[in-house]
C-alpha cells in the first residue's frame, strides 16, 4: 500500500503530510457541519415543548421546520474544501514536478504518458470522492436524526421530496 501512495504522488514528494491535511480537513469540515446542523434541529426541536414548573410538555399544534431549511447550507462547507484542495492540489503536485524535483522532463519521457498526469490527478481525484461521500453520509444522518427524533405529529409530510439536490443547498 506504502509503495502504491508514493506512486500516486510526483518523485519525491512529502506525501504524508498532504494526507493528514486532506484528513484533518475532512474531519474539521465534517465537524463543523454537524454542529451547525444539531444545533439548528435542538433549537428547532426545543420550540416544540413547552416548560411547565420542571417538566416539558408536547405542543402538538406546533409544526417542525422543514428537514431542508434546518439543513440549510451546512453541507455546502465540505463540498467548497473538496474544491479548494482539489485546485491546490493539483497546482502544487504540477508545480513540483517542474521547481521541486525537476522531473518534468523525465515524466514526459517515460513510456506511459500519462504517468505525469496521473502522478498530479489521482490523489485530487480520490479526495473530492472521499469529501463527496462524506456529504452524502451526513445528508443520511441528518435526514435520519430528524425523522427518528422528531415527534411526528409535528413533522409535515413528504420532508425527502422536499430535499432537491438540483436545487442546491439553499
């Protein structure tokens, strides 16, 4: 697996240190959308009770916010860190083939021609693939949080219609 990695990345390149950037970022963004997002559906949630002395009591006429306006634009944060290390990634992977190790000519040389490109793409690649999967996990467990914790007689019906991706994240 070690030697694959060091295939994946230009000659010589300190590719562990991109690794635990992509991973540190993944997990920070994913972070902070989570919070954004149980925060917003607690405070929503708890506008659904009412206190009495020490207890808390169900007001049924109340309706939840729809699962698309609690969820907002919190997922949008990890698909703009998949583009951004995307871009950066493949600028520097680029750049030092030709100021780093100066190995640019000898990448063009090589048999396979696209072993340039793909020493530069792969890792970028598989990056926004892995923040893209991550987004779309979270939009399951938000969806799950929300329709397993919310008193149903406060939900109005059809809440995954209403989740439009081609429409963005609002």
């Amino acid at each position: 697996m070690k030697k694959s990695l060091e295939h994946s990345f230009p000659p010589g390149y300190l590719y562990k240190t991109e690794l635990r950037i992509i991973l540190f970022t993944l997990i920070d963004v994913a972070l902070i959308s989570m919070f954004g997002f149980f925060n917003a559906y607690s405070s929503a949630r708890q506008s659904l009770f009412m206190q009495m002395g020490q207890d808390l009591f169900l007001v049924e006429s109340r309706i939840m916010p729809d699962f698309v306006d609690l969820l907002g634009n919190k997922l949008l944060i990890l698909l703009i860190s998949a583009a951004l290390l995307f871009v950066i990634a493949i600028v520097l992977h680029y750049a030092y083939h030709q100021i780093g190790s100066k190995s640019i000519y000898l990448m063009r040389r090589l048999p396979d021609r696209f072993e340039l490109h793909r020493r530069c793409l792969l890792i970028p690649l598989i990056t926004v693939l892995a923040f893209i999967m991550v987004t779309i996990l979270l939009l399951f467990i938000y969806y799950a949080v929300y329709m397993n914790f919310t008193p149903h007689v406060c939900l109005t019906p059809n809440q995954w219609e209403k989740v439009k991706l081609w429409r963005g994240f609002r």
